[in-house]
C-alpha cells in the first residue's frame, strides 16, 4: 500500500508547481524489508545493504532509492533529495539541542553542520566536528562538516545558514522541483546569499511543500535574520574570523540531526593542542588561539580561517556512499540522511536499492 508524504502549503502557481513526494510507508531501523520487491535477500541481516540499522524515515520512489536517490534531474516519475532545513543554524530543533547539550554537559555553545575544507582527514572531514573560536560572536561554536566542495579550502567552515548563498549546484529556487517557490533573484549571491538583513524580507518563508517548515516553527526569513543578529555573517556580506578551530567529539544532539557519526572521535568537547587546525599553508599565522584573520578580508586574500556559508538544499557529499570509508563510521550512522522536497521529512537510507543487493 502507497501513501502519500506529500503537504500543502496552499495553491502554487503553475511553474513551481512541486511533484507530490509519494513513498512507501515509513520503514523501521534495522529492518531494511521496506526495499524487498521481488527476492528474500533483505531478510538475510539486511543483504548486501551498506547502512544498516540507520534511522527509519521514507523511501524515495524511483529505480534510484535510499542512499542512491538523485540529487537532482530524477527520470520521471521519481523524487529526488535534500538537505534538511533543521540543520540550518538558528533552526528551533537546533537552538532546543543547543540548550539539551548545554543542560547536560554545561556547554553553551552555537551548533551547525556545514563544510570544513581539509586535506587532513582520511574523509576530508565528513562526519567530523570542530569547535570554533569565532571573533565578535557571542558564543562558540560546535559544528559539524557533513560536505566538501572545491572551493572550500584551509580552515574555512562553510555553514548552513537561512540563505546563505545557493551555490553552484542550487536546488533552492528557480526551478519546478527546487524546494523553495519563485527565482533565485531574492536570494542574493550565488556565494554569499543576501549581504544584509534586511535583505531577508525578500526570501519566501517557507518550501513549497510547506507544512512541515510552518509545523517546526520555523521560517527563511527569520532564518535569515538570525543569522545577522548572532553575527555569524555580517552587513555588506561580512564574513567573521575563525580565531581558532579544533576538532572535538560530536555531540549527540547535533549528529542526532545529520545521523552521521564516526568512530573516531576525540574524547572531549574542548579544544585541545593534539586536535588544533594546522595553520593554512598559504596563509600566515600559527595554530595558537586569536592569532588568525579571514584572509578574505586582505587584497587577493584566501578563504582561509573565514566562517563562510551556505544553503544550496542540495544532498550533501556525506550521503554519498562512495564518500564515506566504513571504518571509520559507527554501524547504522554510516550516511548523512536526508529529506524529501519538504526539507524535514527523512529519507530512509539503510540501502540504495531494491532487493538489498547494493
């Protein structure tokens, strides 16, 4: 039996008129039997599948299911995926994490999930968290890097904040199956989104497939604004200063997000000396505290020790099997998991085909 995942915001016009998002009912973790079509093979400890045990969330409908469902172009009559709005810094689940960490550990900390440029990394960074010492943001940060991107390169954090620039591989705005309604002209930049508040009045509130977002009570532009009132992005498309970053455990209240975990972890949430970023290769300064300076912010400069952003709501390299090495990721939180064109429906990723055989 199909049932349909789908919500509406109210009539769309015809051109950003989204699909309806139709999945089989929501599987279970560790029991990858929602893939089983024609043999018994999921049966067998869940076959040949690479995630099992993962969170249970919705298939996506196509011949390119799970972990394999396209991040853009579906054939017909298939879906397609994308990052989740909750990850978006400032989001009402995330700032309730933030202060269920804080109860527990007596951290108060910011949390967000983006992309760390290193070379460092067996994983270049997936699954990874830092902890970011940021210049004129009233708190530190606790981020995790569930992506990569050419562009993002030596100690730079690229986090996910209410339009922070859709990038080149957009899936935002301005096409029939973006999540967002409209074109991408409100959105800014391409790198960088709006460069300033109110700039975010602009934005459409919610997804097109709008319920979900309305029910978390969260909206872009509001997402937007915070990200100027933390002063994690500045007017005139500022971007802060990493004083210093250093690799530390991830908290469960942020991985419960991304469903990413790795196994390697250091043992603490402080920043410490064996974990410090090294300094950026083409740039200067040390790996000591307050020493460093967005190299964006000096004549032909780099990216290097820059908070930068993004939000191209596209699927991100850490929920790309390829991406990942088994070894190092904790069984059933092996991929980043994503959402359906709703941006907080989760996408069942334990296998990324039918019968279990991939």
């Amino acid at each position: 039996m199909l049932l349909t995942f789908a919500f509406t915001g109210g009539a769309l016009p015809a051109p950003h008129r989204v699909p309806e998002f139709v999945a089989a009912a929501p599987s279970v973790a560790g029991n990858c039997t929602a893939y089983q079509t024609a043999a018994t093979n999921c049966e067998q400890h869940c076959g040949s599948c690479f995630n099992p045990g993962a969170r249970a969330g919705v298939l996506c409908k196509g011949s390119q299911t799970g972990y394999y469902c396209p991040s853009d172009n579906p054939p017909a009559g298939s879906d397609m995926t994308f990052a989740c709005m909750d990850w978006t810094f400032g989001s009402a689940a995330m700032r309730a994490a933030e202060a269920a960490f804080a109860a527990r550990s007596g951290e108060d900390v910011f949390f967000g999930v983006g992309t760390y440029g290193t070379a460092d990394d067996a994983q270049r960074g997936l699954g990874a968290c830092y902890r970011m010492h940021v210049g004129g943001v009233a708190k530190e940060l606790i981020v995790q890097s569930v992506n990569t991107g050419s562009d993002v390169a030596g100690n730079q954090f690229d986090l996910q904040i209410g339009d922070g620039g859709a990038g080149a591989f957009n899936t935002c705005a301005g096409a029939s199956t973006s999540m967002y309604p409209g074109s991408v002209e409100a959105w800014g930049h391409q790198y960088g989104g709006v460069d300033n508040r109110s700039q975010c009045a602009g934005l459409p509130p919610h997804p097109q497939v709008s319920a979900p977002m309305v029910a978390a009570g969260d909206d872009l532009v509001a997402l937007c604004e915070y990200g100027f009132d933390q002063r994690v992005r500045g007017e005139g498309g500022a971007n802060p200063s990493i004083l210093d970053l250093a690799r530390v455990r991830c908290p469960p209240e942020l991985f419960a997000f991304t469903q990413m975990h790795r196994s390697d972890d250091p043992a603490g949430y402080a920043r410490t000396h064996q974990h410090r970023a090294r300094a950026f290769r083409a740039g200067s300064g040390g790996a000591g505290a307050a020493a460093h300076k967005c190299g964006l912010d000096q004549p032909g400069g780099t990216a290097a020790w820059c908070l930068t952003r993004m939000m191209d709501c596209r699927k991100p390299s850490g929920a790309f099997k390829d991406n990942v090495k088994d070894s190092l990721m904790v069984p059933g939180m092996k991929l980043v998991q994503t959402c359906t064109n709703d941006g907080y429906t989760r996408i069942d990723v334990q296998c990324g085909c039918a019968d279990c055989y991939c």
